[in-house]
C-alpha cells in the first residue's frame, strides 16, 4: 500500500530523483476533502537547511516570476520559505539529466552524440534565457536538468539556484558534489555557467565526470564517445566547444 507524506498542502508519493540538494518527488495537491492534480515537489536536504535556503526563498519567487510563461522551465513554481524549505512547480512527467546517465553508464544504453547536443541546446537556450533576465544559475550539473519522457529539457532548479550557490561553503555536502561543473579560481557568473554547460557535454558524450582542471587538456585529448559506444575520439567541431 503506498504510503504519503504531508508537507504544507501538499502529499508527498513517489521519490523521482536524489540529488546534492535534497529530493524531487511526485506529489499532490490537498483540495479540501479530495485530490486536485499531481505536482513536483522539491524538498531539500539537511545540509541546505542547515546553509539557511529557507531564508533565501523569497528572492527564488522573485525569480520564478521572471520566468513565468518561457519555455525551458517548470511552471506554476510555488515557493515555500522556512524549514523544512520547497519548490513546487507542475508536474513533468520524466527524470534528472542525472539519472539518465547513470541509467546509460551501468545499462550500457547508448545516448546517441545527436541526442547529447540535443540535451545540450535545450540547456543552453534556457541558460541564454536566464542571463537575458538578468539572472545567472551558478549550480548547473545534470541534476538541474529535467528531462521529460518526450525529450524536452527543463531547468527546474533556475528559481532558487543562485540563491543555493553562495550557500555551498556552509554546504558541504552539495559542495564537494558539485566541484566538478564549477572552475577554480574567479569567474564571472557567465563563465560559470559556460564552463558547467561544458562539463555536462563532456559527461554526456563520454560518460564520464570532467576531470579537475589541471587534467582537462591531456584527458580531452583522448576522450572518447562512450555515449555512442564508440572508441573514436570527439570529432573536432565537437571539442571545439568542450575548449
């Protein structure tokens, strides 16, 4: 027998992903005595609590504002501040970026490179979307991509995002988890996200984790194309946009 749990007006079903920030689950929405309509539901974890995202939930309504009605996000976000904090946004029916590529590492299920630049451009067109509002991501990794059993790709993370990043030094565990798709040293908002956008090219072509930044010229030199079971290298126009 299922089992549900509340949170505000709304019951928690199903867990659909596990990722650095907490979890997403389907869940729905109480209405009086009945049901009214399924829902995702971000809740977060211990560690970001702990950092105070509660706190920062107002600017995340601010920014689903702003992105009310474009394409490449959730839709209907309802922000929740506090503890325990939540993002709700309607439901899509599909997984994480994230989950699909553990799926295609263990499963050996090839992504295909077209279906890779696919993913990418749908991401990338988001992030254009995002910065033209005057807003940067600053925590982009596959986790922040939904992907709908269709093949559309949603940020759903973009309302609270840039409110989650200057969290991470008082969120270890989302921190150490997300060094990959961030650059060492100083970078502009922009470059954050390009570099992020790379790194979660490379990962979807060779399945791999971009290597820490003094092993990035000699590993892309001899990457291969994983995602499509191929031992050939990344074709040049390819790695062009990996450099």
């Amino acid at each position: 027998m299922a089992s549900y749990t509340r949170l505000g007006s709304f019951l928690l079903a199903h867990e659909l992903a596990a990722d650095p920030f907490g979890k997403v689950y389907r869940g729905l929405v109480v209405a009086g005595s009945g049901l009214e309509r399924h829902v995702l539901v971000r809740t977060f974890s211990e560690d970001m609590n702990e950092a105070g995202i509660g706190g920062r939930m107002e600017e995340a309504g601010k920014v689903a504002a702003l992105l009310a009605g474009q394409r490449g996000f959730g839709h209907g976000y309802k922000v929740e501040g506090g503890r325990p904090a939540y993002v709700v946004c309607d439901y899509i029916p599909g997984r994480s970026l994230a989950q699909m590529i553990e799926k295609a590492k263990h499963e050996q299920i090839p992504l295909g490179v077209d279906h890779a630049l696919s993913v990418l451009q749908g991401v990338a067109q988001a992030l254009v979307q995002l910065h033209g509002k005057g807003v940067s991501h600053g925590v982009l990794s596959p986790h922040s991509v939904w992907v709908s059993f269709e093949g559309a790709t949603h940020l759903l993370d973009a309302p609270y995002a840039a409110q989650a990043k200057p969290l991470l030094g008082r969120a270890p565990i989302a921190s150490a988890a997300l060094q990959r798709y961030r650059p060492s040293g100083q970078a502009s908002p922009l470059h954050q996200d390009l570099y992020a956008l790379g790194a979660l090219l490379y990962e979807l072509l060779t399945l791999d984790k971009l290597p820490t930044s003094d092993l990035i010229p000699a590993t892309l030199g001899k990457a291969t194309l994983k995602a499509a079971q191929e031992d050939s290298p990344i074709p040049p126009e390819i790695l062009s946009l990996l450099k």
